[in-house]
C-alpha cells in the first residue's frame, strides 16, 4: 500500500520540477521628479475603515489561519474581474456612486513604450496627474523626510530575498518588501523568512500589470487579493502602502487603493535601473544617489529579484552609513510609524481582531450585475491560453519583461495529464 503513495509523492514531485523558474529581465524606466501643484480634493476623505470589507469572526469561529496561505481560493494569473469578493464590489459601487473615485479614461500600452490617454487627455494635468508622466497626486508619497534613506525592494519574494535579509539582520535592519502576490505562491519560504525577521510587507499588485491600463474592477482584483494573500500569511495585517508597478498610476488608480482599501501609494524619487544593470553601474548609481543633497530624503526604487541586485546593494550599504544617511524601513518613516493599518509592525503582537481580512477568497461571487461602471471600455486584463497574465500577452513597456515573472497557470494541459496518469497507476497499484 505505500508503494502507491510513493508514486503519487513522485509524480507531484515532477510537477513541481515543471514549474518555469523566472527570469531576471525587468525593467522599471521612469525617473520621478516633477512636483506639481495640484489641488487636494480628487479624493473623498475615507469614510469607512477596511476592516468593513474583511473582517474576521470573533475569535473561536473555528477558522485556522494558517503561517502561509497557499493557492487554494486564490488567482492562479490575471484576476477575473466577474470573480471578486462581494464586499471589495460593494465597495467600489459605492466610492463610484460617491464620486470618489476619478472618471477617467483608461490608459493603453504597447511593447516598448509607455502607456499612452486616448487622444485630448492630458497625462500630466490634474484630473489624470499619471506618475508614468512624472506628475505627483496630492498625497501619495514620492519623498522621505529630510535625511532618510527610506529603503524598500520591489518584485519580492524569490530566492534572493534571503540574502538580502540576512545581511541586514547582519546589520540589524529591515526594510520594506513590495511583493507580487502570486510569487508568495512559488516562494513561500522566502516570504516568511522577510516576514519572520520583522521586515514589512507592502502590496505589488498580483501580477505586476500595468495599473492604469485596467478597468475599475481589474484593479480591485489586483489590489485585494494581494492585500489577502499577505493578511492570510501574517497572522491577520492589514497592508498600508502599495507601489505601482512601474509607477504607473494615476488619480483613478491611487483613489481607488485609498478609498476602496485603505492603501496609500508610494513611488520614489530615484531610480537605479538595477532590472538590466552591473554592480559597477548599479553601485555608480547609488555613490551618486548618496552624495546628494539631503533634502528631500531618498526613496530608491531596488529589486530583489537577483543576487546582483541585492549583491550591488549590500556592496553599497557602508556608503550609506558614511555619507550620514539615516537608514530606516520605508513603511515605518513615511507615515506615522505604523507599518500595517491594523498593527504597529511585523513583530508586535497589536493585531486588531476586527479589522482583519479574511474568507475573502471562499466568498468569491459572481459580480457581473453589481460591476461598477469601469470608466472606459476595450482595456481587459486578458489572460493567455497557458495562464499568463495580461503583461505577458501584450508585451513589456519600458518595463519588466513579463517572462521575468512567475505568473503562470496552476496547471497546463502537459502538467494535467502528467497528474492524471500518476494518479490513475497509483489507483491501479493499490487496487
């Protein structure tokens, strides 16, 4: 009888050795540095806590939460838009109807260049304000305070994260992980040793798109099953920061992170290019960075998606410190020192019980008769034959290649029947 068992071990084990390992080749070109006056009310004032969209039962309800939650209830690639959480639905219905949430036409890409308005709209004035065109909405945070390295790493986690933590334990740092929601899948260890050694966990989005190209509900999936996966992985946070991937939002994009789920968006203010770079251009990058003035602080757009990355950061962390930069976790400098809406940080033991995400992925409905009204048409996040995300479909813009991200199916047709014949001797061996 184990004989079977151990078949089917073997056959899951071939699965698992089929999984594409992601490339490097990302790309993040846009340097921010146009402050704009704008006005300040594109945004409603948040009237409601997110804690009304998930919150978890009294304790005792019998639901075990585990340290990382795996796959199951949630997107295997692109979101679908006509498959999300009641509540995240409700709540973008009602940040539209309120007027809260900008009327403005998606954005469209191509490989190669960025994203472009249909024709008469300006990316750079107030009511669009795209930080793809180097415009600053009113709030969202591109700056450190005076003097501070705000450290932060994009694209998390893979198998260089522990490197990169583990250096800075050396030091006794941390800093803020951006993390792809999906690679929490493919590399859940990695995310726990972050998270285990106090680091903060922020929102990349799902699968890396480019924001401003989706419809309304799109970006809700991209946001809300993020902010679930690490809830469910964290012992019940609530993210507060969320980045862009390649900076591309806008006053739509960022209004829909705030009002829908309490997210503020962070940009930044230098840009080392380390997704195509050496160590020798990477470090030249930041010894510039470094000597400049003080003011305003640095928020620095790494990766870690590879050891050169995270190698040419750590070779240029003594520089830091000689330069008189004060180093600090971004999550916990930009804002009023909490890094989670509902916990102090990663290590405390704060969790508030009732404002926590949860059950989400089981309480998936049908939204198609309660969609808010996206504000254009003809911009869908498809998604590919073999699962791939809508980036990977359409091509990379000046920007990540989408073959650098693990953003695949959960099962091919290969992958199928390679199980089904395991299972299927397993099933005859035992009979």
């Amino acid at each position: 009888m184990l004989f079977p068992f151990f078949s089917l071990i073997s056959c899951l084990v071939v699965r698992i050795a089929a999984v594409p390992t992601p490339s490097a080749t990302v790309e993040h070109d846009h340097v921010h540095n146009v402050h704009r006056a704008l006005p300040g009310s594109w945004y409603h004032d948040q009237d409601h806590p997110v804690h009304e969209l998930f919150k978890r039962a009294p304790p005792g309800d019998g639901t075990t939460y585990a340290d990382v939650a795996w796959s199951a209830g949630f997107p295997q690639s692109s979101p679908d838009p006509n498959a999300l959480p009641a509540a995240w639905v409700s709540a973008l219905n009602a940040a539209v109807a309120a007027g809260s949430i900008p009327n403005i036409p998606q954005s469209t890409n191509t490989p190669g260049v960025n994203p472009v308005y249909p024709s008469g709209v300006n990316p750079n004035g107030p009511q669009v304000c795209s930080a793809t065109y180097k415009c600053r909405i009113p709030g969202d945070i591109w700056d450190s305070p005076n003097g501070v390295f705000a450290s932060s790493f994009d694209d998390g986690p893979t198998p260089s994260t522990p490197t990169l933590v583990n250096f800075l334990s050396s030091v006794n740092q941390t800093t803020t992980h951006f993390m792809i929601g999906i690679n929490v899948i493919y590399y859940p260890n990695q995310f726990l040793t972050a998270f285990n050694a106090g680091h903060d966990i922020a929102v990349h989005t799902w699968t890396h798109p480019y924001m401003t190209t989706l419809s309304n509900l799109q970006v809700v999936g991209q946001l809300g099953w993020t902010m679930q996966m690490i809830h469910n992985s964290t012992g019940g946070r609530v993210p507060k920061y969320w980045r862009p991937p390649y900076g591309d939002s806008d006053t739509r994009v960022s209004a829909i992170a705030k009002e829908v789920f309490g997210l503020q968006t962070v940009v930044w203010n230098q840009d080392t290019s380390d997704w195509n770079g050496t160590p020798q251009s990477i470090g030249t990058a930041l010894t510039g960075f470094l000597a400049s003035p003080k003011s305003p602080g640095l928020i620095i757009l790494e990766h870690e998606l590879t050891d050169i990355t995270v190698n040419a950061f750590i070779a240029a962390y003594p520089q830091i410190k000689s330069t008189g930069w004060n180093f600090s976790s971004l999550a916990s400098v930009v804002g009023d020192g909490r890094t989670y809406q509902n916990a102090q940080n990663s290590a405390s033991n704060d969790v508030q019980p009732d404002s926590i995400l949860v059950g989400a992925a089981s309480s998936a409905v049908n939204s198609s008769s309660t969609i808010a009204s996206s504000t254009s048409t003809g911009s869908t996040a498809g998604v590919t034959s073999s699962g791939a995300s809508s980036a990977a479909a359409s091509g990379s813009s000046n920007t990540k290649s989408s073959a650098a991200l693990p953003i695949i199916s959960s099962f091919t047709s290969a992958h199928i029947t390679l199980l089904i014949a395991c299972v299927t001797g397993a099933l005859v061996l035992s009979s």
